[in-house]
C-alpha cells in the first residue's frame, strides 16, 4: 500500500467518439499514474446526450469504477428505470426526493473507503434542490469517511468555485463538469481539497463542445433549431489526477492531464 491515494477523473464523455478514446487512452494513462480510483463523467456518452446501462457498463469495462452525471441524466428515456439497478452510477444527488438513482456512493479501492458524490448547479440549468445543502447531508450521513470526490457538475463557473470553497477542506476534491471546455485553475485550496473548475472534455475537439459545428453555427446565426450531432475527428481526452493523504484526507495535489486521440 502506497501512502498516498490517488484518484483519476476523467472528464465528460461525449458520444462514441469520446468512448473510442476512452478505451485507447484510458487504460494507459491508468498503467502510467497508477490511480486506485477512476471517475468517469458519462452524462453524454450515449450520442451526445444522456447514458444507458450498457454504456455505463461499457465504460467499466474501459477502466471506470464510479461514473457520475448531471443535467442530461435522464435523457434516453429507459435511463430512468435502470438506474437504479446500476451498481456505481450516480445522478446528482440534488434531484428532489423521489428521483430514481443515488447521488452518492461509498466505494471499497486499495483498503480504504471512498465517498463519491454527484452535485447539478442551479445556474442556467434545471432547478433543482440546494447542491450547497445536499452535500451537507451526504457527508453528515457519511461520518468518518476519509477519502472523498465531489463531481460539481454546472455551467456556472461561479457557483462552482463557490462550491470548492464550501466543500474546503471537508472533502478531498472538488472537479467541475459539463462546460466541456477545461479550466487551468486546478490547485489545491487552502483547507486541503484539490479543486478545478471544470476537467473539459473527453469529445471530438474541431467541434462546439463535441457537437458538429455546421449545425451549432447554423443555429447561432439563424436562430432556427437545427438537430445536434456530435462531431468527428480528433478528440481531446482531458483528465485530472488527485493525490490524498490516506491518513487526514487532504489532497497533496492535483494535476492535469491532457490527451489527443486521433
Ligand atoms: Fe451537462
């Protein structure tokens, strides 16, 4: 057992392309930093929009223990009944008691007890409960639980560093999600947790947010609604690392980890 623990996030991962990367990338970037945890944001792996059980299973497969969501969680329709019987896929754990799903897990990796959890902002994104709140009532349901990752999954950079800030110090990591563009603040904060605000992408990067830009650019310039495809070609694999004293919980760091997949 080394001292540190480390957890690998990969970032939202958009339609095939995305999971063709996965699968070339993933498990060697895995042999080269030896991570004992691998979260996968999933939430557009099924064309763009949304996830289904076989996918999820797919990206386990490829190398994810935990895979977390967000806003486009329930749209492929069967999605909301599998769920449930879906070991280590998470929706946000803000949705309103009576949604399918669980937004926080407790994960067994290299002898310790990790705590995952999944948060949704409210900014420009369906309005649901308190992310601020749940959080609170996932770790006070989770006492004495070390190691912990939150996905922050908004469009909002604001309220996403507002949640790092919240959560210092009280969980080992905070990563934003669901811009798809990376940011370049990855830094551990002051109370010991590793933040970013948002990992980026794991898509085909000649497009607008991994979707084909014709159609986006067609859409901004015309406002007329045009059907969103993701896009081809090269895709960006972008991804953290996170190394935690196994002993107070506190990230040492927090690193980059950017990949072009032809
Ligand atoms: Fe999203």
């Amino acid at each position: 057992m080394t001292e540190d623990f480390r957890i690998l996030f990969v970032a939202d991962v958009v339609g095939r392309p995305g999971r063709e990367a996965v699968k070339a990338v993933l498990p060697v970037l895995k042999a080269e930093l030896q991570p004992h945890l691998t979260v996968l944001n999933g939430e557009n792996a099924a064309g763009g929009f949304g996830i289904t059980a076989k996918i999820a299973e797919e990206l386990q497969r490829a190398g994810a223990d935990v895979i977390t969501t967000g806003n486009h969680v329930w749209d492929q329709k069967q999605f909301v009944d599998e769920l449930p019987g879906l070991d280590r896929v998470l929706r946000p754990h803000n949705y309103p008691p009576g949604a399918h799903g669980t937004g926080v897990v407790v994960v067994e990796a290299d002898g310790q007890q990790v705590l995952v959890m999944n948060l949704m902002g409210r900014l420009y994104l369906p309005d649901i409960d308190d992310p601020f709140r749940a959080a609170d009532a996932a770790l006070a349901a989770h006492p004495g639980i070390r190691i912990s990752l939150c996905d922050m999954h908004a469009e909002a950079t604001s309220e996403k560093v507002a949640m790092g800030w919240y959560l210092d110090g009280r969980v080992s990591a905070v990563v934003g999600t669901h811009t798809h563009v990376p940011t370049a603040d990855a830094r551990v904060l002051p109370g010991g947790t590793a933040y970013v605000t948002d990992v980026g992408m794991v898509g085909p990067q000649d497009g607008v947010i991994g979707v084909d830009k014709e159609a986006v650019l067609k859409r901004f310039l015309t406002g007329i609604p045009h059907r969103f495809e993701v896009a081809e070609g090269s895709v960006t694999f972008n991804s953290v690392a996170i190394s935690i004293d196994r002993l107070t919980g506190r990230a040492i760091s927090i690193s980059r980890h950017d990949r072009v997949h032809d």
